[in-house]
C-alpha cells in the first residue's frame, strides 16, 4: 500500500483496515529482492527495483531477461525440478543457497495467482539467533510440551522454547477472543521489558485481512520494522493485469499502518507463527524484538515453524483433555433427560421436575423449558411474560438450530430489564413448531478488562486532520465489563446441539411408534367392525329359533304347564326379544362402520321437520314443548345418517325428562369450530362422571324400564356417525337441570 492510498479520517471508519488488500502492496520488505517471472521461458517480468543492487546492471536490464542470464544451470534447475513437484499455488519453497556479488542468499520459489514467485533472501544481515545443535534443541523441546498437563503450562513452556530458540526480547502466546478481540495467554520476555501477559487488544488491532493471511503462511518474519518499502517494478503485472499477488510471499510488505503500529510499541523487529486449533485460527505466537532489527535464519524459522505446528496439534489434545471431566457430566445429564423423556414421555417431568435435568446440564443460573410458547421455569429465569417474548423474538429471527450469546441485551434490548439473571443466553429450538424451546440463562459477570490502551480509540488522527495511526498508547486502561455473562464454552454448545437432536430423534421416534399404533388401531378397529357384523348376523338366526320354539310351547302347552313354568318361558321370549334389539343395534353399529356415506346437499331444517313429525305422537304423549331457533344451514352431509343423529337426540331429550313443563330447544350457533348444533332438555342431567361413558355402546345410566330406556347404542351410533363427517359430539348437562347435547359437522 503506498502512502497516497493511506486511509484518511475522511473516508474510513476504525475498521477499514478490514477492507486494506494487503496481499497486493507491490512493494517488499528489503532484507532480500523478488522476481516475478513468466512460465514456461522464465522470463523475468518484475522485480523488486533493488534487484540490480545485488544481480548487477540496471533495472531495464533485468526486467525482460530470461532467467538464465543472471542465474547459474543448477540453480535453474533446482528452482524448475521444486516446481514441478509443487504445481499449485502454495507457501514458497526453499530452494536451495546460493551466493552471488559476493553475498549468500536463501532461494525461495512459489507460484500465486499464475505467477511464479523467486524471492532471494540476505543471510548475514543482522543475523541473530544461532542454528547449531537445531535438531537437538527441537526435539528437547516437543518432549517438554507434551509433558505439560495444563493448556496454560503448555502454552508458559511453548513461548519459553520460541524465546530460547530465537533470542526475541519477547515472546507471547496470543489468543482470539470470540468477539474478535485477543489476549496475551502465556509471556516469556527478558529483564527490564513491561509485561503484556493478561493484556487484551481491540479486534481491530489485528484486522480481518491479516487474520485471512495468518490461515495461509504458518510464519511472518519482518526482520527490521523500520525498512523502507521496495517498490516492484513495474507495478502491474503483465501476465495477470493486476498487481502481483503477494499472499505467500515470504518478502510482502507490511501495512503501513502495522509497521506504525509495532514501532508504537516499541518493536524493531518481529516473527509471528500462526495457531490453528482444529483447523480454525485459535491466536498466534508474536516474537517482538525491542533492542535492535533481528534476523532470524530460514533454519532457526523453520524449526520454530515445526514447534508452532506442535502447539496447534497439541491445542485441540489439550484442550479436550481439560474438557475431559465436564464433558463426561454433560453427556451423563444429557442420557439421563433424553432416557427420562423417552421412558415418561413427558419432557417437562424428564427436563425440569426431576433431577438431574436442565439446571444440572450447561452450568447456568437458570433454565426454561417453553413447549408451544409455554415456559417451564427453573432456577434464577425472567418472568414467564419476559422468556415468552424473548421466544418470540428468537422464532422470528429463526435461528435452524443453537443461538447462544454472553451478551443478550447487545442484540435484544428488552434483556436490559435483567442482566443480573440473563446476561447470556444459550437456546435450542427443540420442535417443529416456532415456538418450543429449552433455554438457559447466564448471569452477568462483572470483571475488569486490561486492555493494552484504551479499545475505543484504536487509532490516533494525525494534527491535521488527515490521517489515521494506530494508536500510540499502549497504557494500561482498565475497562468494568458489565450485562455480560461468561461465555459458552464450545463442550457447552455441542453438548446443547447434541441434546437438540437427541430430543429431536425422540420425537421422530415416537411419532412412528404412534403412527404404528394407529394403524394397528385402524387394523383391528375394522376387524372388531367386521367381528361384530359376522356375530350379530349369525346370533339371529339361532336367536329366532329360540324364541320361536318359546312362543311354540306357550301356544301350545301353557294348559299343561305349571303357572311357575310358563312364567320362565314368557321371561325367555322376552330376553329373546330383548337380545334381538341389542343384536339389531350392534349390527347397525357395525354397518356404520362399514358402509360408505353418500355425502350431498343436506337442509337441516327439512329433516330437521321430518324428525319432528315422525316423533309428533311421542312429543304429544310427553307433552314437551319443542322450540327451533332456526333457520338451520344447509349442510353437505349423509342426511339420513344425520337424521339418526336428530332423532336419537331429539327422542333422548324427551325420554330422560321428569319435569312438568318438558322443553326441548334445537339449534345452532357459531362457534370455534364452525357451526355448532345443539338440542338442549331440561331433564334429569347427566352426572359429570357418565358425560363421556354415554357414548360407549350399552352404556346405560338407568335401568332399560325406567324412562323408557332403550338399549344403550344411540349415541354410540351418533358419535360414529359424526366421526365419520369429521365432527364431533359432546354433552354438557347440570344433574336435574337438564343436558344440551352439541355437534358439529365437519364435511365441506
Ligand atoms: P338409550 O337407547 O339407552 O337411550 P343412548 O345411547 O341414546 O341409549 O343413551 C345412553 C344413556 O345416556 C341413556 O341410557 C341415558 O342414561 C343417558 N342419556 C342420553 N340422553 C340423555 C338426556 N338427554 N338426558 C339424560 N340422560 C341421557
């Protein structure tokens, strides 16, 4: 980046480092010069303008050239046969030493975006850091690592070997926070230097592109902080039409911006090494010499390169080791609820009421179980109202699977109503529905930040106005962090994701298992349909023998029968008889079942006046009253199937009545469900017990001569009859007051 393209106070906000291209700054640091040659002849096509400074010549004389005039065979060839074995883009290469004007240079090659890349590095300049015994020492040093059992012994250990191998003022392990910003984890420095252990920076002290870079090359080495910038000539590269690409190169410039940034704090020199941890950037090891420029040789860097990669390794093994015990207790909480629910069916008893459940699970002040927007508080929670809005707000920002948070009130204002109970927020949708949930919640955690110079002013603006430095303080400033929780660990979140979809899988399961019974319900329904068909069909025929054969003898022997003996046989005719009708109402029972419904245009009010007249005698004897709040709609039903409906209702309405004045009201009215339809007595009521058992076949409440009773299959045909418009019918009825018996009919 040249000064004229310098960020101004005018066009950029803090974070516009985030958008500076620092892969293309068409210059280099000058410990060494870069050419960039075209394939397959070798040609050079740009160079860094110190590049005759060490080959001879003059810049004209270099650009253009084939390789092989400044260049030795072997070297050529060395510098092909590497490139061959490495075709893709990828970190540069070393290639070999070689020594021209009287200098020694290390060779790097590489290609990048359809260039190839040699870079030739100085090796006498300002050497510090000696390679003897590196094997040795590097072995020594693996050993050492492995032995620690902490994460943070490791980490003391890891930057004490870097120190020791590189002779840095200073060494530290430096880790990514979650929002973005780091802190110093582990510190070796020598005597006489200010500690930065503790320390955190802003997230824009290390910003978005360099984070991209840090993913590319393992390690960065600027050996003089206070270089002057090598332009590469010419600055477009004729191959690609761009600016060469500089990701993998080993002599990129810095950012301006950076290099102001370490000489703020004192650095004349610096190494950096990346640390990845399961393949994601976990921090970085920053080398920082204080004293002088330090050059530390290609050997010395690849044996620190070798120890960084030992650190990542070990990150995650370390790492997990620490999480060994607490992911143990999750996993026991976790088998504990999902085995509870799978046994109970009942998430709120499995999750909340027993123990171990939610509150045992993540550690968390409280937890919420909210099944169809209904909470089920447990511990320290918002009140019902607060966690019912805050599920609302997570439905509609429709999260697929986790969303967790240590600072809930950043993104949902309400939550600033209770940081004290839920700073931090870990929830997991747990249905189908927008509106089941488990949630935890996290207390805020007050604590003191050390922040190396105060986070909200990450950069200085020059006197006139014009420009942007980083900043130069680094003082200590000491920020109160508050309504924010501590966060959720990583074994946390897996360990929520893991029991989302162990409930999940639960739910699956069970619908099967329901689906299965429904059709084993459907199966022998039908065939329960089909028995009692068969039985009823086939119990009349012996049926009307026995009363036939009854009604013989009584015609022709009741003379010579004793009166005790014709008495029995009158009770056999009468059983007979009385079995027949409860035959005739099973087989009516079973066709109902059976048979197909002919569903067409149907006027209530119509068979509403048919019903009427065919009970008139009986509605004349009782001497009720019949009111008809009509008109009734038109429906779209069996109307002889409903007609049954009507009359059995009708005609219970007037048997079950002991009242002088008999009144039977039939009507509809609107309700949830649609049309509702009632007909309404004012007889002897139904005790709530019996308002559901009614409607079970042979269901009796009476003995069959009182009320005139019949056999106990009305409203079970009703029922069934209904069911198969997909409706319903119910009873609602006050013990001597009387019952409204309503339906509805749900055939569109
Ligand atoms: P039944 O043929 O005996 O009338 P139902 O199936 O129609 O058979 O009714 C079942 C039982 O429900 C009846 O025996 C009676 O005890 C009770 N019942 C039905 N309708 C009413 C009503 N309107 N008021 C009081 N009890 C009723």
């Amino acid at each position: 980046m040249s000064e004229a393209e310098l960020v101004t106070v005018r066009n950029v906000d803090l974070s516009n480092c985030d958008r500076e291209q620092i892969q293309f700054p068409a210059a280099t640091l000058s410990h060494g010069f870069l050419l960039a040659l075209r394939e397959p002849e070798m040609t050079i096509v740009q160079a860094g303008e110190n590049a005759p400074h060490f080959l001879g010549g003059t810049l004209d004389q270099v650009l253009g050239q084939r390789m092989e005039r400044w260049f030795n065979d072997l070297l050529i060839r060395q510098v092909l046969e590497r490139m061959i074995q490495n075709p893709q883009d990828g970190p540069a290469i070393h290639v070999n030493r070689t020594s021209f004007g009287g200098r020694e240079f290390d060779v790097f090659a590489h290609r990048c975006s359809g260039s190839l890349i040699l870079e030739f590095e100085l090796r006498e300049e300002m050497a510090g850091g000696r390679t003897l015994d590196l094997y040795a020492k590097v072995h020594a040093g693996i050993a050492r690592l492995q032995r620690e059992s902490t994460l943070q012994a490791f980490l003391d250990t890891a930057v004490k070997q870097i120190r020791e191998f590189t002779g840095f003022d200073r060494v530290m392990a430096y880790q990514f926070l979650e929002d973005g910003s780091g802190a110093v984890r582990a510190e070796a420095v020598a005597e006489g230097f200010d500690p930065f252990l503790g320390l955190h920076y802003p997230p824009s002290d290390i910003p978005l592109p360099a984070r991209r870079l840090f993913k590319m090359t393992w390690l960065r080495h600027q050996p003089d902080i206070g270089y002057k910038p090598v332009q590469i000539v010419p600055a477009i590269n004729p191959i690609t039409g761009h600016s060469l690409d500089l990701s993998y190169a080993l002599l990129r410039s810095v950012s301006v911006m950076y290099s102001q940034y370490l000489k703020n704090m004192g650095t004349q020199s610096s190494m950096v090494m990346t640390l990845l941890k399961n393949g994601e950037l976990w921090g970085l090891i920053a080398c920082h010499h204080h004293r002088a420029p330090r050059h530390v040789h290609f050997e010395t860097r690849t044996a620190c390169e070798f120890l960084a990669h030992m650190v990542s390794l070990l990150l995650s093994a370390k790492d997990e080791q620490e999480g060994y015990e607490y992911r143990a207790k999750l996993q026991t909480t976790m088998s504990h609820m999902v085995s509870t629910a799978a046994v109970t069916n009942d998430l709120t008893k499995a999750l909340v009421d027993q123990r171990p459940g939610l509150l045992d699970f993540v550690d968390a002040g409280g937890a919420a179980l909210v099944l169809h927007g209904k909470p089920v508080l447990a511990g320290a929670t918002p009140e019902a109202e607060q966690v019912q809005a805050l599920v609302n707000w997570l439905g509609a920002r429709g999260e697929p699977d986790l969303f967790a948070t240590d600072f809930l009130s950043a993104v949902y204002a309400e939550a600033g109503e209770y940081p004290a109970i839920a700073s931090g927020l870990l929830a997991i949708p747990i249905g189908g529905g927008k509106d089941d949930y488990i949630l935890w919640f996290r207390p805020e955690f007050q604590r003191t930040v050390n922040w190396a110079g105060n986070p909200l002013k990450p950069v200085d603006i020059s006197d006139d106005g014009q420009r942007l430095f980083p900043r130069a303080s680094f003082a200590i400033w000491k920020e109160l962090v508050r309504s924010k929780s501590k966060p959720w660990k990583t074994v946390e979140i897996e360990a929520a994701r893991e029991l989302r979809s162990s409930l999940l899988e639960l739910a699956v399961r069970q619908a099967e298992k329901l689906q299965a019974l429904y059709r084993d319900l459907q199966r022998s329904h039908a065939e329960l349909d089909a028995f009692a068909y068969i039985a009823s069909h086939d119990l009349k025929e012996p049926l009307r023998g026995i009363h036939n054969y009854s009604q013989f003898v009584l015609e022709d022997e009741s003379d010579t029968l004793s009166k005790d003996a014709v008495e029995k046989i009158r009770t056999v005719v009468r059983l007979t008889r009385r079995m027949d009708q409860l035959l005739d109402n099973l087989l009516h029972y079973a066709r109902m079942g059976r048979q197909g419904l002919e569903i067409g245009a149907c006027d209530l009010n119509k068979l509403l006046s048919e019903t009427l007249d065919t009970l008139a005698t009986r509605i004349q004897e009782s001497g009720a009253e019949v009111k008809v709040h009509g008109p009734l709609p038109e429906v779209h039903a069996d109307c002889t199937r409903v007609g049954e409906v009507l009359l059995n209702l009708i005609s219970n309405a007037l048997k079950y009545n002991d009242k002088e004045r008999k009144v039977v009201e039939i009507g509809c009215e609107r309700g949830k469900e649609g049309t509702v339809f009632f007909v309404r007595d004012n007889g002897i009521g139904i005790a709530p017990e019996h308002q559901e058992s009614i409607f079970s076949i042979f269901r009796r409440l009476h003995p069959q001569d009182r009320f005139g009773g019949g056999a106990g299959a009305g409203l079970t045909i009703a029922r069934k009859i209904l069911e198969r418009h997909e409706g319903r019918i119910w009873v609602e009825s006050i013990p001597g007051e009387g019952s409204t018996f309503r339906f509805t009919i749900g055939v569109k």
